[in-house]
C-alpha cells in the first residue's frame, strides 16, 4: 500500500540509541512539536493536552532527576540498568513532557454532566493521540523516540524544576534525538485473531 500516512507510521519505531546529530534547531523542533500537538483532535475539542519541551541541559536535568527518585526506590545491586536507560534517555537532543489539564477535564464535567465519568477517559485517548502526533511528526524529520511512562515517581520534581502548573498532570515522557542505531524487524500478531471486517453482503446472508 502506498500511502504517506502509512509510510510515516512504518519509519516510526522506538528508538533508544539516541544522539544529537540533527539537523533541525532546537526553534523549528518546538515549532513541530507544538504544531503536531495543536493539530491533534480532542472531544469536544478540549484541547486539554498540554506538553513541556525541554533541550539540551533541561532535558538532561528531568532524567537526573528522575533517576535520583528512582536511586531511592530501586536497590543498588539491581540499578546499573536503569541507570544506563537515563543516560541513554538525556543523550539526546530533548524530551517531550506530555501533560493533560485536569481543570479542563474538571470543567467538561462541570458543563456536561452527562458525561462526566467518560471525560476522565476522553483526556486518556486526547493525550495518546498527542504523543503519536508528535512521534509521527518526528519520525517524519528523521528523528528518533521513544515513549516512556515514569510517572508518578518524576511528577513532583519535574513539577517543581520547570514550573508546572498544578493541574497539569504527567501522562508520558519522550526523548528525542537522532538514530545511533538501526532495528529489528517488527513482528505483527495475525490478523485473524485482531480484525473483524464485515460488509453488506455479509451482514444480509446471515
């Protein structure tokens, strides 16, 4: 099949070789990252996604710090791996920090009570949507990612280091940078046991 669409979700794998070899500045990067993210689709056009782009020093004082939180919690015999992963992490040119505003949530409850228990939900599927916007949109310019989730262990001191409003709430991290390293081959389950297709023909014979 030819299709941008599917070339761009082919050429988006997760990469944790991460170097700085790009072309792009730290100014045209935010530009992608903030536009990929406006341009993602939310219910009701909430538009609750909210994203904090660190480069350079900024991102590699978040992966201190959160590999300072994790030192507390993980034994010392046991942490030389997770330690290699914050390094691996900061080697690159950023990170995203991906966030989603509870007073928006709060406020669709308030404005439409009906469906208040799903829009908890809604911010859920408007943050995913986010991240792979935004990993897509790397991917086209040649950059490498990967989608991590340490939260709530780096919630409060990435909180307090770059400010983040209160109620903000930390869905997702993703180092950027550029590809050190190729990949494997990516394995797919069988479709048999993941689609279900049915037309009118189908429908109507039983």
């Amino acid at each position: 099949m030819t299709n941008p669409t599917i070339a761009t979700l082919q050429k988006r794998r997760t990469q944790y070789a991460l170097g700085r070899n790009v072309s792009l500045s730290n100014a045209e990067l935010e530009a992608l990252i903030k536009e990929a993210i406006r341009l993602t689709p939310s219910s009701f056009n909430s538009q609750s996604s909210r994203a904090v782009i660190l480069f350079g020093e900024a991102s590699e004082k978040f992966w201190q710090l959160t590999e300072d939180a994790l030192r507390a919690i993980v034994p010392a015999d046991a942490f030389a791996p997770t330690e290699a992963k914050m390094k691996a992490f900061a080697a690159g040119v950023g990170t995203v920090l991906f966030y989603e505003d509870q007073d928006t949530v709060k406020g669709l409850q308030e404005n439409f009570p009906l469906y208040a228990d799903a829009f908890p939900t809604f911010s859920e599927h408007s943050a995913g949507m986010a991240q792979i916007s935004v990993w897509n949109a790397l991917a086209d310019a040649g950059l490498g990612a990967s989608l991590q989730h340490y939260s709530p262990i780096a919630d409060e001191p990435a909180a307090k280091a770059f400010n983040v409003p209160a109620s903000w709430k930390l869905r997702a991290q993703m180092p950027f940078g550029s590809h050190e390293a190729g990949f494997n081959d990516k394995g797919f389950i069988a479709d048999e046991g993941r689609f279900l297709t049915y037309d009118n023909a189908a429908i109507a014979a039983e």
